[in-house]
C-alpha cells in the first residue's frame, strides 16, 4: 500500500542497494542450504528488480561451511544482463577461482582494528592489507571491479570506541591498493548518526569521494535506518541491506543480523527516492527463505506486510 511520498532535502534522487542476504546473509546462519535453493533465491532477487547481488564468497569451507557450494552455485546461475554478482574472495587463490568462473565484480574484507583482523583474517592490519595488494592489482588489470568491505568502523567487541582517524588511515590504504568502492561497516550496530557524520566528514576531508563509499550498517540497536539516512545526507548513494534481514558475523557474536531491505526500501519509498525494486516481491522473497531456514523473518516491514 502506498501512504504517499514526501521528500526531504539534500537526499539523492535515486540510491543503489547492493543485496548482501545470499552471502553476508547466509553465511551466519546455523541451517546449510541446498544450492537449488540459493540459486533460487538469487533470481528472486534479481527478478525483483536488484542489480547488485553479493551471491557468495571463496572463503575456505573450513571457515564459512554454509558458502562451500560457490562454485557450484555460481555455475547454476543464469546471470541477467545489467547485474552484478560481486563474490567475495580472501586472498590470491580465491581470486583465481573467481576468473576461472568469469567473474567480474569481486570484494576483499579488511578490518579497521588489530583484533578483528587477527580472529577474521588471522593476521594484522598491515599483514592483511599486504595480502589485498596483488589480489586487487591483479583483479583490476583484469578489468574487474572490486569492493572494499572495511569492518569494525564504529566500535569492536574487544577494543571499544574505533577512533575515526584510524578508520580514515586504513580506508585511505585502502582505496589507494585501487578499490572501486569502500563499504563501511558497523559489524556490531553500535554506530549513531553523529558517528556517521564524523567518519564520513573525515574520509570527505582526506579526499575520498563519497561516490565511492557504501555504508554497511547491522541493526543491533535499532540504528541502522536513522544512521542510513544521516549517510544518504551526507552524499553516499549506495547502501548495503538483506533481505529480511538476514546476517551477521561468524567472528564477533554480538553482531546481528544486517539492515533489512525491505525496511530500507520502505523509506526510501516513502522518501521518494528511487531503487529500481519492488517491495512487494522482495516481502515474497523474505517470506519464501524464511520457511526454508525455518524461522520468521526479523524485518518489520516484512511482517506488517506478509499478514
């Protein structure tokens, strides 16, 4: 149902959703899916109107079981012209997995503290952004696009507060390996907008361009919305959300589940500010997983509009 469109000022026209559910999303769920399932909900996806669906990663199974299907599931996919598929890719052979699938949207996942980068990457800052450079390098002489997540930009379960300025450095080490886009996230949802305005103002001030900058927030204090709207005013146009809500991180427990898309798309609706997707089959699609994994789904807007 349609309860009218009011504009504010200084929000763009229109903003780019990159679909996290199918890989950030399932990653963390207890339940391995079947891969006629993921390639299904990834054409839902698409068929609801995403052009930019993050649909797995090349991470060790050891690691990330429920992701240990990607060649498999990439295989099965008939990809639609006009979309991106980005797959996430740790290191050089992960990347080389990628090619030899034709991909040509990957991510590389770094972190702003010394912690998370040691349990996630088992390695440090500068130990990890070493490993980024041939992988980037390499995927950019490819032709390849390639995104930049940067985790733990507001706070970290063992550190605390992040301070901004170190987020700005590794950002900045970042982009100048040649990224195309730096997605920044609150992995544990603590961030608020005066955070936001901060770390975005800086990055701003160390001439990185908000055109390339994502913001990836978790809704673990019901914050997400309110800081995505801060970021939107701030010039960011892309934003990263799940379907239903789906997510969190295998490596810090107090991260829960990722914006959900279908709550984002009801404000930017309501904003008037365009997506290209349609909410209505983005609830099906949530409605749909959700009975697969066997639970309801977390998103509000899901659930005033599923009854």
């Amino acid at each position: 149902m349609n309860y009218g469109r009011t504009p504010l000022d200084d929000l763009p026209s229109r903003v780019t959703i990159c679909e996290v559910g199918p890989r950030d999303g399932l990653q963390n769920e207890p339940v391995v899916l079947p891969v006629e399932v993921k390639a299904e909900f990834v054409a839902r996806l698409v068929d609801a109107g995403n052009t930019v669906v993050e649909t797995t990663s090349f991470v060790h199974p050891k690691w990330v079981p429920q992701l240990a299907d990607a060649e498999t599931l990439l295989s099965a996919i008939e990809q639609s012209e006009g979309v991106r598929y980005p797959v996430l890719v740790p290191n050089e052979r992960g990347l080389d997995r990628a090619l030899d699938l034709g991909m040509r949207d990957i991510a590389v996942f770094g972190s702003a503290t010394e912690s998370f980068a040691q349990r996630n990457l088992n390695r440090s800052v500068d130990e990890s952004i070493q490993m980024f450079a041939p992988v980037v390098g390499r995927a950019r002489e490819a032709g390849l696009a390639v995104r930049g997540y940067l985790s733990m930009c507001f706070g970290d379960p063992w550190e605390g507060e992040v301070p901004v300025a170190k987020v700005v450095d590794v950002a900045s080490r970042m982009m100048a390996l040649g990224c195309t886009e730096l997605s920044l996230g609150d992995t544990i949802g603590v961030a608020t907008p005066g955070r936001v305005t901060a770390l975005l103002d800086a990055l701003s001030a160390a001439a990185i361009s908000m055109e390339h900058v994502a913001v990836h927030f978790h809704d673990t204090y019901g914050q997400a919305l309110a800081n995505t709207l801060t970021a939107l005013r701030r010039g960011v146009t892309t934003v990263d959300a799940s379907a239903g809500g789906l997510g969190g991180c295998p490596y810090a427990g107090s991260a829960t589940g990722n914006l959900a898309t279908e709550d984002l798309l009801w404000q930017l609706a309501g904003l008037g500010i365009e997506t290209g997707i349609d909410l209505d089959k983005m609830v099906a699609t949530s409605v749909w997983m959700a009975e697969r994994l066997g639970r309801p789904s977390p998103s509000r807007t899901v659930a005033a509009l599923a009854r």
